[in-house]
C-alpha cells in the first residue's frame, strides 16, 4: 500500500513561457556555478602548487580517495562566506558521504588559504556543521591541518573559537565517533582538534601538534627544539600517546579512517526507508522550469511536489481548506514525510491548518519538508480581526515545538514572518537547501522600499515640511537605493554567504539531496514532539 | 563378430569425452576411469560409471593396464577404446586386452608394434611404395662412414622408437653426424628403452601432411582424405585442417595412394595416420616427401575429418573391432568443404609456451555449437568446464575447437570469431595467439611451413584486444563494476552514481590486465537518472579519460592531461549476482560485452576493504576480443602495526622475484620483490626512506595474504618539511 495517489502535472513544458522562465533560472544557476568553481583553489595556484610541492593533496582529493567508490558527496555551505571579506568557501571543506557503507560526516581544512587558518566563517561554518553532526549523530572525519587561528584576526575568533572543542567532546559525551587524521601542524587552538577526538591517526614526517611551535617555546622558555621532537607525528605515536595510529602517508590515513569506520559497526537509529522509492512520473530535471526565476510571479507548489514525491504520489491533506498552504503525505526515496508548501500568503486558515498538520507528523514521528515560496502573513484590518496573530502563534507555537526532523527547501521567496512560520533557519531545522531563485529579507525590497518612504513622507508630514520637486527626487532616488541595496542582501548567493542555507543547489538535485539530508537524518532517532507550548485558542 | 554393449573407455579429457557421445548416441553404455584429481572431471561425468584406477600421475593411473582391464570385466565391459597417448599404441597392453576376452578398439598388436618401430614402418612403407625420401639405418650407436649419395645435407637423426621430437638431431655438416647420432641414441635410449636411431634427408620449410586412414578385419581399407598440421609449436600440432590447401593435387593423390598401399599391405585394422614431411623446391612447389611414421590410434585432430566427410571416425572404429565390415567403400567418401582445428592448449606462448596450470575460473568458448543441428556454430571437444583443475601431470590441452565452411577463409574467419570471443580465465592460455594465426595473411595464404610461428613471432606473441577495442572493454569492465558496487551499497544508494554538487574529479580507478598491462581511467557519468539506475533500461552518457591522470611534478604543478577522451554511452546494462550483459557505445560504435566478476580471495585485509573492493577482476568478453581486469586497490597495504615494519602480501601467490637484500638502503617507490599472483604478476614497493632489515621470502616461496615480505625500518634522517605558511 503505498501513501496518497499520483499528482497529475499541468505544466506546460512546451511552452515559451517555461523556456524562457528555464532560461533565467539557469542564467541564475550559472552565477552559483561559476562561484562553485572557485572554491577547490581559493588559495590560489601558487598555494595549490607549493601544498603539491610537499607531496600533499588537496583536501578535496582527501576526500574523493577517502570515500566509497561512487557513492555521492554532498558538500556543505560551500559558498560560506560569499560577499564578506573571508574567502568563499571559508577556508574549510564540510560534507556528507559514505565511507565503508556508513553515512559520515566529513570535514578539512583547506591548507592553501592562509595555511588552513580560521577566519571568522570558518568557525561559523564549523559550529553549523558540528550542529548537523550531532543533531543527525552522524560518525565525524577531520581532515586537519591549519596553523591555528588566523592571529591578526584573533578579535573576531577567540572567544567563539572555544565552541569547537566543546562540540567535538560533547559529541563523544554522546557516543558520535570523532576521527581525526592530523595531515600537517595542528598548532596551538588546532592541537586540540586531535586531542579532543575518539580517534587520531598521524601521517608521518607531516602531521605535527603543539600548543606552542619552535618559535614559541623559544619566545616563552627560550628552548631551542625542531618540529618533531616537539611533536611530530612519530613522536605523538611511540611517546605522548596523542596519536592512535601512526600513517605510512596520506593515503594510509585515509585508509586507517576506513579501518576505523569498519569496527565501530555502526547502525543508525532511525527507521529505514519504508515506501517504494520509484521516481517520481515527472522528471527531478523539470523543477527548474516549475519555480519562478522573478519570485513576484506565483507558480503552483504542487508541480513542484510532482517531480520531488516518490511516484509522485501526494495525499493531500486540508484540500479545500486554507489551500493557499499546501500540506499532506508522500514519501522521498523511501522515507515518509509530511509536506508544506505554500501557494501564497499565509491567512489564519492557512497557519491553522499546517499548525494541526504539523502536530499529526509529530504524532507519527514523520519528517518535515518546507517548501519556501512566502511573503509573509496576510496584513490588514480583516485580517487582523480574524486573529491572525493568534492564529499565526499557533502556527509558531508548532514549528517551535515540533521534534521530527525538519528540512527546508527554498524553492522561492521567504519573506518576513513566513520564514518563522515556515520553520526558517532560526527554528533550527536540520538542514536548509536553496534553490538560486530564493530570495530571503524581512520583506520584498521594493515593500521594504515603499514603506521607508512613506515613513519618510509621514516624517515629513509630521514636521510640517512640504515636499518640492528637489525633495520629491531625493525620496524616489533613496527609495531606489534602498530597493536595490534590499534586492542584493535578499539573494541566494548572499543568503547562502551568510549561512544561512546549507548551500545552494540545483532545482533536479533536489530529490537527491534531500534523499541525503533525510537519510542522513534517520542516523538518529525520529520521534515527534510530546509537548508544546501554550495555544491560543 | 563380437557385439559391444558396454565399453570402457581408457582415457580422460576431452578424448573420452567425446568417444562417450558417441557410444551414447549408439546406445552402448560406458564406463570410465579417472585418477584422483580427475575425480570430478567432465569426463568422469559423461560417462555411466566409473571407476578409480589410482593416484595422481599417469603411471600411477592411466597407464595401469592391469587396473583397467580388471574395472572393464568388473564392470561388465566388452570392449576397451584406448583414446590417444596412453596406452593406446602400447601392444603389450593390447595383447593383455585381448587375452582377457576383451574388443580391442584399434589394430592388431602386431600392427601396433610393426607401424611403432619407425624404422620397420619405413621399410615397410618403402616396400608398399609409399612415397618418401629414403633412410640410412645404423647400425647400433655410433656412426662413422660417409651419407650416401642420395642423402644430401642437411639430415635428421631420429629415434626410432618414440616421438614428440625426443631423440631428433638436425645435423647441418658431416663432421657432426658421429656426435649426434651417438647423443639421439643415447636420449632415445633413456627415454623409450630404445637406443635405435636412422638418418633421412631433413626437408626445411616442410609441411606436415597426413591422411587418415580406416581398415576393417576383413581387407578392406579407405582412406579419408588428408589434413595438414604445419602449424606446430615445440613439434606439437596446434591448429590443422583438411584439406590441406598448401599441396598440389598431384601429391594429394600420391599420399593418399600411398598411405592406402600401406595400409593395405599390412590389413590394417582401425584408424590410423599415416604422417609425411612434404618439402617445397626451388620453384615453390611441392618438393621431397618423406614419410614419417604412422599412428595407430585415433588422432587428435580427427573431427577436421570428421568434418568434411561427415563420418563419425569413432562409430567406425567401434564397427571394425567389433567384427563389422566397412560400412563404406572409398568411392562412397566424399568431400565437403574445408574444416579447421585448433588446438586450445593451457600454456603461455609468449612466455616459450610455458605451462600454466591451476584452476580454470570462466570456460567459454565463443560461438559454440548451439545444438540446432544446423551447424551454425564451431565444434567444441573438451574436458573441461568452470572450476576445472588443470594439473602439471596431464596433458595442456584444454580444448579443440572445430570450425568447418564452405572455403577455407570462410572456416578460418568462423574460427577466429570464436577465438575472440572465447574467454578461459584463471590460467594462461593461447586463444590470443590462436585468434592472431586465424586472420594472419600468410595464414590464410597457406603459406604455412611447420616453421610458421617461429617465422611469425607476432603471432605468438598476440596479445588480444588493443587499441580502441581494449578501451572499450576497459571502460565496459569498470562501468559493470560501478553497476556491481552501486547494486550493493545501501547508504545513499538512490542518488545518482558519484554525485557530486561540487565536483573536482571524476571516479579514478587503475585497473591492471591479466597480461600486465596498467591502466588509468577517470569517469564520470553524467545523467545516471534513479530511472537508468534502477531499472538498466535508459541510456547514460559517460565521460571518459583514459591514462594517466595529472599528477604533480617536482615544482608542485600538475603534469599536463594527454589523456585520451573517450565518449561512452551505456545504452543497455542488465546485472545480476556476477554477470552482467552491457551494450556499450564507446566513440560512436556500439558493442555488446559480457562480464563476469570473481569475488577477490578475501575481504578481510586493508587492500580489499568493503566497499572498495581493489582486486576485483571482472572478465569482459566480446565480438572483438576478451580480457581480464583486476581493479587496482585504491590504498596500499603496510604493515599493521604501523610502526616500520614493511608492506605486506596483498593476495596469496608466489614469489618471483626478490630484488632487494638485508641492508639495502631503499627509496619510495623501489620495487623490493614481486608476487605472482591470479596470473599477475604485483611489485611490492617501499613506502619511504628505509632500510631492509629482513627479506622474509626466496624465489618460489608461496606467500599469503597479509604476510609481511620485507621488514623495513623506516630512515630517520629525513627532514620534517617546514609547514609555515
């Protein structure tokens, strides 16, 4: 028996609209691309050749020859940092794959950027992923070698900087294995990364850990020591203790992580897949022509559920209630979720059904999808006195609450209040992907713009100043700026810089990776919520 | 007349094999013997029953006369059929057959023993009038006169007993002649307990041409025409066919007379083979023939007989033992087409026809027979099957295989199809060089002197598939693999083969051949949709590169990529446990490839680790040719304990080659010995600086998986890069 029955599309993928709208999309697709590009050698060819010089892959090659033989690789936040002054990528490389059959988590610094020194986003981007880590109790690999903090900007790291180590121990405090494989110095801060983990394996002649390097001690205790006395790879191994396994070369550290990963007999603790994971009748590749490349344009969410749902298949809950929320049943790759997508703005109907609809899932400890397309609630005096902030509390109150995994997909706009109502990235879902369409702000810029002039017109009023021609130019030429300034901090690539996305991916991959994130997350428990807050009836 | 019903079959291989089918088809029951290696051999299976006659060597079974004559009466046998080799020319045996009461399948025992001495046979055939070059008998051992006239240089001492180019000396100037008559003498002596030796003219650039012919008790003889065996390595047949398309209707008749005027000279009874050397003059044409020996048994190669008269030679030989009449006359023989044998043998050409033995993995032989009756396939004699043992102690023959056409370019171009699409795997075989010879233009000129593979050493040393067709089942054997891996994994296992959403290299893979060739291939397969994963059905567009990947240089930039780009579609892959059936598109042509996967010995050491599966071998085999290759393992082994130590032995072999001793001092990547194992041959290397504490295995020692081969200590001298940034 299978859940709900198949969604019959009506898109028209023949049409000149689709192909012009498929277009702009890839146009858009073609920008996160060309950025993706840069990431693998952000440290640019002279450092890529001096850390091949020493004999070193990159970590990138770390991880292709450290995983399973074709399974798939989902790199995360790997545009962390776009648009601010830290490289794109931030300098460390996270991800999801497969090593000896188990589902891991894995990460590396990238030694070419400034000697795989953190900068503020790459302890951003690291915390993120120690919370998917743990969340999702995924097994953690740590490729690492970096001098440490970034010094000259000790002021934006230090103090956070700690959160790292408290995460790796906490995530042994909770059964997570934690492997590290020291490649070269993990000097000072970085010491700890090893020190800190389950497991540490050591690649001789490269990998080194101190708290101080020979310039140090000689500043501090005026010892005069070389590098592998003071803690060499071969020295961690037969004397301190600090290194479990003690590598030939690179490729032996990798293989002592396999080796590793093999003994822990590792079983997730979720359900597995339960429905037939046929594909969808629709084919993944048309999602990018099912979203609209202008996010002021609507498009039909469950198009969108057409070509993501195991089968196709929907069952749709609420049909001709609240229906600018679309809710209801199908499966992805095998597992159960509950679906939530939004045709428009969110009204009291709306909250209050996906509120109910929230807390079935939880009742049957089935996984949440949010699919992104919202401006936000309904505003105005009707809407006001149909209790939509009471109805829309409720709607918080349940994303808040809720305890299965949730997953968002930004398949649109989430604009203001209905990216809280959504479950947006402050309500801590698992793991949020974004199509590069998305558009992300507290509202649309020109709502944003539109309303700063008239709070300026109001002003204005209120000062009893008239408003001349001159004036008048200077209020449309700063309603314009603030337009486009909005515009620029609402994208995808701004958004994802920020963190605040997992990453942005292409509209056919999503089947794929939300297959992985969810599948990921069944490395834990899934259970739903017993409690929640107060609600206002 | 004496009826048989049940017939004991003295024999093993592909021989007894194919001497039961008869007798199945004539409704008489066999039995059979077999040696304790050959206790579960096809042979054993195609007979009724059967019985042990002993151990391991032919001595201790298949050439115990006593042992299987008492399993014939024991087991209610009429009749005893010898085969060939064995005791099938040996008189004594035949005489003790008879005595007991026994049929005989073959002739008389003084016919066996007249026909056996070389030297009678050729007094004989000279007496018949048989065409030949005349012979100088000696007198003893030793040799010190003149050659007479009619023996010119260069000449051929020869034994008179025995064969197989035992006790035979080519002698060039006549100073020589003393010594090797004496040393012919002496090896012959030793090795058949004859040291009767002859000279006759050596006949260069001969071909080796001989008729086969089949008397009943009653004086009536046939002849079945000739076939020609010139191809021949170590003086051992290995492809022949009739007719012989090399000799002139004139000598054609003059050997078929003459080995009929034999025959019928001494009431020849069974199948015989009566052998000539035919020379080439001057002018090309058929030069001097020489009479050799004649063969008082069924031949090898018979089936190319067979063949082109569609007679059953060993439904004959059944007839006249038991008493019967020829059932034809010799103008009731008539000539169809042309018919050509290979022999399919267990041995390395390249490497001087060395013998390989072991257990065979695949045995398949292309285009075979399929059973129709419309003979739209080749004819394969064998004993062999999956999982046979081939043991040093029998003969190397794995197979014979028969392909009969119209022309004789039609048959030989049926027979290299075959070749190619044959695939033996788990030993070394000569279906290369078979496939090679088949197509070879002096081949099918018949330009075929028995120095043909010697005057041809490419042929010998053919190795298969190369070029694109090696590409293409490069790339079919790793894309069955990937199928075989992603099949399994259940982690991810529905997203898009090696997905990636930021992608830095394709799937890197270094895959050795099972004849040593090393090669690197890169993939990436583009548009895997859940629906080409799932079901195999939708076409998935791969990209290719073949070679080595860039790797770094000294200065730490990539080497450039010449790599060879290949565009690959799968159009049709259906997998199952470990076959899979590909149709691939590689550059725009489209081939069908079978593959089979042999599970690596072990799971359980660092080299082959689950999931990865380095030492996968996975045969391919198509229209075009077949290979073996083995996945290299992505991570090299090292010692466990982590510590110095030294790399340890991935797969269990055998030592060949130790290149290193205690003491040496030894750089990254020196080779320090090699191990031969599944046929390959795998350099074991050092990892680092270090010095050889100990060698811990010889040349010819078997080593296992997991054992340490050099104990290393790793130099201590090397600096610690500086990592500064």
């Amino acid at each position: 028996m299978t859940i709900g029955t198949a969604l019959r599309s009506r898109l028209d993928t023949r049409s000149d609209d689709y192909h012009a709208n498929v277009a702009a999309m890839e146009e858009l697709w073609a920008e996160v691309e060309s950025e993706l590009a840069k990431v693998p050698s952000i440290g640019g060819q002279r450092y890529v050749d001096r850390h091949r010089r020493r004999g070193k892959m990159l970590v990138r090659e770390r991880v292709e020859a450290l995983v399973d033989p074709h399974s798939p690789f989902l790199e995360l936040s790997p545009l962390a940092a776009w648009g601010t002054q830290d490289p794109i990528g931030a300098g460390m490389m996270c991800g999801i794959g497969v090593v000896e059959g188990v589902e891991v988590a894995i990460t590396g610094s990238d030694m070419t950027y400034r000697g795989g020194a953190a900068n503020p986003t790459t302890w951003a981007k690291g915390h993120r992923f120690y919370e998917i880590v743990r969340e999702n109790r995924l097994p953690l690999i740590v490729l690492n070698e970096s001098a440490g903090a970034d010094l000259p900007r000790q002021a934006d790291l230090f103090i956070r900087g700690g959160q790292s180590f408290r995460d790796l121990t906490q995530l042994s405090k909770l059964g997570v294995p934690s492997i590290t494989v020291a490649f070269g110095p993990n000097t000072a801060g970085g010491a700890y990364t090893p020190g800190m983990s389950d497991y540490t394996v050591f690649v001789r002649e490269r990998g080194t850990a101190y708290l101080g390097g020979p310039p140090l001690v000689k500043m501090a205790i005026d010892e005069i020591v070389d590098e592998e006395t003071l803690g060499g790879a071969e020295m961690h191994s037969t004397t301190s203790g600090l290194s479990d396994y003690l590598a030939e070369d690179e490729m032996d550290g990798l293989r002592h992580v396999r080796a590793i990963i093999r003994h822990l007999r590792w079983n997730k603790l979720g359900p597995g897949p339960s429905e037939p994971n046929d594909p969808p009748l629709y084919d993944p590749a048309e999602l990018i022509g099912c979203a609209q490349a202008d996010v002021r344009i609507p498009f039909e969410m469950r198009e969108v559920y057409a070509r993501l749902l195991d089968g196709s298949r929907f069952e749709e809950f609420k049909a001709r209630y609240g229906d600018k929320m679309v809710c209801g049943w199908g499966s992805i790759h095998g597992f159960p979720v509950g679906m939530l997508g939004n045709n428009g703005i969110l009204f009291s109907e709306e909250a209050t059904k996906a509120a109910q609809f929230i807390q079935l899932c939880n009742k049957r400890d089935i996984p949440l999808v949010f699919c992104h397309n919202i401006t936000g609630f309904m505003v105005g005096s009707k809407a006001e006195q149909g209790g939509i902030i009471r109805n829309g509390a409720k709607l918080i109150n349940a994303v808040s609450n809720s305890a299965v995994p949730h997953f968002n997909l930004m398949v649109g706009a989430s604009y203001g209040a209905g990216n809280y109502g959504m479950a947006g990235k402050a309500y801590n879902p698992r793991f949020i992907f974004s199509w590069p369409n998305h558009r992300i702000a507290v509202m649309g810029p020109k709502q944003l713009a539109g309303v700063m002039d008239i709070i300026a017109r109001n002003a204005a009023a209120g000062r009893g100043i008239e408003i001349d021609d001159e004036m008048e130019a200077q209020l449309q030429e700063q309603a314009a700026a603030l337009e486009g300034q909005i515009e620029t901090e609402s994208t995808a690539l701004f958004s994802t810089g920020r963190l605040w996305d997992d990453g942005i991916i292409h509209p056919a991959d999503s089947r794929t990776v939300l297959g992985m994130a969810i599948s990921a997350a069944h490395s834990n428990v899934v259970a739903g919520a017993t409690e929640y807050g107060v609600w206002r009836h | 007349m004496s009826e048989i019903t049940t017939l004991l079959i003295a024999n093993r291989g592909e021989i007894a094999v194919r001497i039961a089918r008869t007798a199945r088809r004539l409704g008489i029951s066999t039995v059979g013997v077999y040696s304790e290696p050959d206790v579960n051999a096809l042979h054993v299976d195609s007979v009724d029953v059967a019985v042990a006659v002993g151990g391991s060597t032919p001595a201790e079974s298949y050439l115990r006369g006593e042992a299987i004559i008492a399993a014939a009466l024991a087991n209610g046998a009429d009749a005893i059929h010898p085969g060939y080799g064995f005791l099938s020319e040996n008189a004594g045996f035949a005489r003790d057959v008879e005595a007991a009461g026994l049929v005989w399948v073959g002739p008389t025992p003084e016919q066996i023993e007249l026909l056996g001495d070389k030297v009678a046979a050729k007094r004989a055939a000279i007496d018949a009038g048989v065409p030949t070059a005349p012979m100088l008998e000696i007198d003893g051992s030793h040799f010190d006169g003149a050659l007479p006239a009619d023996m010119p240089l260069p000449v051929l001492v020869k034994a008179a007993a025995g064969g197989g180019g035992r006790g035979m000396r080519v002698v060039r100037s006549v100073d020589d002649v003393g010594d090797a008559v004496s040393a012919a003498s002496r090896e012959a002596k030793s090795a058949f307990g004859d040291g009767t030796v002859f000279i006759e003219p050596y006949l260069e650039r001969g071909r080796h041409v001989e008729v086969q012919v089949i008397g009943d008790a009653h004086g009536n003889v046939v002849h079945l025409g000739e076939r020609e065996c010139s191809i021949q390595r170590r003086n051992q047949k290995i492809v022949e066919e009739s007719p012989s398309a090399g000799i002139s209707e004139h000598t054609r008749d003059a050997l078929c007379a003459g080995a009929l005027a034999l025959a019928e000279r001494v009431g020849y009874r069974g199948a015989g083979t009566i052998e000539f050397l035919v020379g080439t003059a001057a002018d090309g044409s058929d030069g001097t023939i020489n009479f050799l020996e004649v063969n008082t048994r069924l031949q090898v190669e018979h089936p190319v007989t067979e063949a082109v008269t569609g007679l059953d030679l060993v439904e004959l030989q059944l007839g006249v033992a038991a008493g019967e009449r020829l059932p034809i006359a010799q103008s009731d023989v008539q000539f169809s087409g042309h018919a050509i044998e290979v022999r399919v043998v267990a041995e390395d050409p390249a490497a001087g026809w060395l013998p390989s033995t072991g257990t065979v993995g695949q045995f398949f032989i292309g285009d075979a027979e399929t059973g129709s009756g419309r003979g739209d396939g080749v004819r394969v004699d064998t004993g062999f099957r999956d999982g046979a043992i081939v043991s040093p102690d029998y003969d190397s023959l794995l197979a014979k295989v028969i392909s009969h056409a119209g022309t004789r370019r039609a048959a030989a171009l049926t027979l290299a199809r075959s070749m190619r699409g044959s695939q033996i795997t788990g030993l070394r075989t000569n279906l290369d060089s078979l496939a090679e010879i088949l197509v070879e233009p002096d081949y099918l000129a018949a330009a075929t002197p028995t120095a043909y593979l010697d005057e041809h050493p490419h042929v010998v040393a053919a190795h298969g598939p190369s070029g694109a067709d090696e590409v293409a089942l490069l790339v079919a054997a790793a894309l069955a693999d990937e199928g075989w891996q992603r099949r399994s994994s259940g982690s991810f296992g529905f997203a898009p083969t090696g997905w990636r959403n930021l992608r830095t290299t394709g799937q890197r893979q270094v895959w050795a051949s099972a004849r040593g060739l090393e090669r690197h291939i890169e993939f990436h397969v583009r548009n895997d949709s859940e629906q080409a994963s799932r079901e195999g059905s939708a076409i998935v567009d791969v990209d290719v590169a073949v070679g080595p990947w860039p790797m770094p240089l000294d200065d730490g930039t990539l080497s450039d990529d010449e790599r060879e780009r290949v565009a690959v579609r799968i159009l049709e892959r259906e997998i199952s446990d470990t076959a899979a059936r590909l149709a691939i598109e590689v550059d725009g042509r489209r081939l069908r490839v079978d593959a089979d996967r042999v599970d690596a010995p072990t799971d359980d050491i660092d080299v082959v680790v689950g999931g990865q599966v380095g030492g996968q071998t996975i045969h391919v085999r198509s229209a075009v040719g077949a290979m073996s290759w083995t996945l290299m393992p992505r991570f090299e082994s090292h010692h466990g304990d982590g510590d110095g130590g030294g790399p340890v032995c991935p797969l269990p072999g055998t030592v060949i080659a130790v290149h290193v001793a205690a003491g040496d001092r030894v750089a990254d990547g020196d080779v320090l010995m090699v191990v031969e194992a599944m046929k390959m041959e795998h350099k074991i290397t050092a990892s680092g600086e270090s010095v050889v504490t100990e060698v811990r295995f010889a040349v010819g020692d078997r080593v296992d998986t997991g054992d340490l081969l050099v104990a290393l200590e790793h130099d201590g001298s090397n600096q610690v890069e500086d990592e500064s940034a």
